[in-house]
C-alpha cells in the first residue's frame, strides 16, 4: 500500500518538481539529481508525510534543500562541457525566448530566484514561501520585489538589443 501511493503521487507530481528544479539550476542533469534526493527524502519520511495537510509543502522545502545541498557539492562548482545545451531541438524564437529569459533568471542571486519559482511557478502565497524557505514574509516580499524589477530591467535591456 504505501509503496503504491508514494508511486502514485510521484507520476503525478515528478514532472512539475523536475521543471521547478530546472529553474532553481538550469541545467537538466542537476535537476534530475535534485529531484531524485527530493524524493529519496519523501520516501523515507512518506508514513509520516502522508498523514500530513499537505504533502506538496513537505516535497517543496526538499526540492528547495536538495537544491542547496546540490550547490555546497564540490563538484557543482565546476562547469561541464556543453552545458546548457537543450536536449531536443527547438524553433530560433523559442530559444531565443527561452535565452533571455534564462540569462535572467540566472543573473538573480539564489535567494531571489528561490523565491521567483516558488511564488510564480509554483504559485505560492507570501506566507507558504516564507514557511518553505524558513524566512520571514517581509524577506520573501522584498526578495520578490527585487527579483521582479531585476528580471524587468534584464528583459528590457534583451528586448532593446534585439531590435537595435
């Protein structure tokens, strides 16, 4: 029973942990890393978890600390050959696109950019953040606040590049 619901819930919810990850690193492998440890939390604590409100708030502070854990690795802070290449080919606006907002992203400092995924991909209210996080509502509205003028002003200056 309980390895039958822990897998259910993985097919539901694994796509939408991997893509959050992404984000929170940029790069495909790091995030299938982040969500494996995640996950490997989840089942291990799954008896106690299950019982919980809410699941989803447990498997995000995972993925947000597995994310940590992954950056204090020695390794990580090494770049590999090739990195951030796509997998599959896509059109020149959707990489262009997606570039640009990347680049953006990845100029935001860790805590900002915690926040911006947690808040507006994986909508989130101030207070859910600031409890995933383990800081105050005051820090998650002034991180959001800066984070969101930063990624404005960097998509502004990559529009304005684009059409000069």
């Amino acid at each position: 029973m309980r390895d039958e619901e822990f897998a259910v819930y993985v097919a539901e919810r694994r796509p939408q942990l991997f893509r959050a990850a992404w984000l929170l690193c940029g790069d495909s492998h790091q995030a299938e890393d982040i969500v494996q440890a995640a996950l490997t939390r989840l089942y291990v604590a799954w008896p106690r978890v299950r019982r919980a409100d809410s699941i989803d708030a447990y498997v995000r502070r995972a993925v947000v600390n597995a994310h940590l854990d992954e950056g204090r690795r020695p390794w990580r802070r090494e770049a590999a050959a090739g990195e951030g290449l796509p997998e599959v080919a896509v059109s020149a606006s959707a990489v262009e696109e997606h570039d640009a907002l990347w680049r953006a992203l990845r100029a935001l400092p860790p805590g900002q950019r915690r926040v911006v995924v947690l808040r507006h991909w994986w909508g989130l209210s101030v207070e859910e953040t600031a409890a995933d996080l383990d800081v105050s509502t005051g820090t998650v509205k002034s991180q959001t606040s800066a984070a969101l003028a930063a990624l404005r002003v960097a998509l502004a200056d990559d529009l304005t590049k684009e059409t000069s």
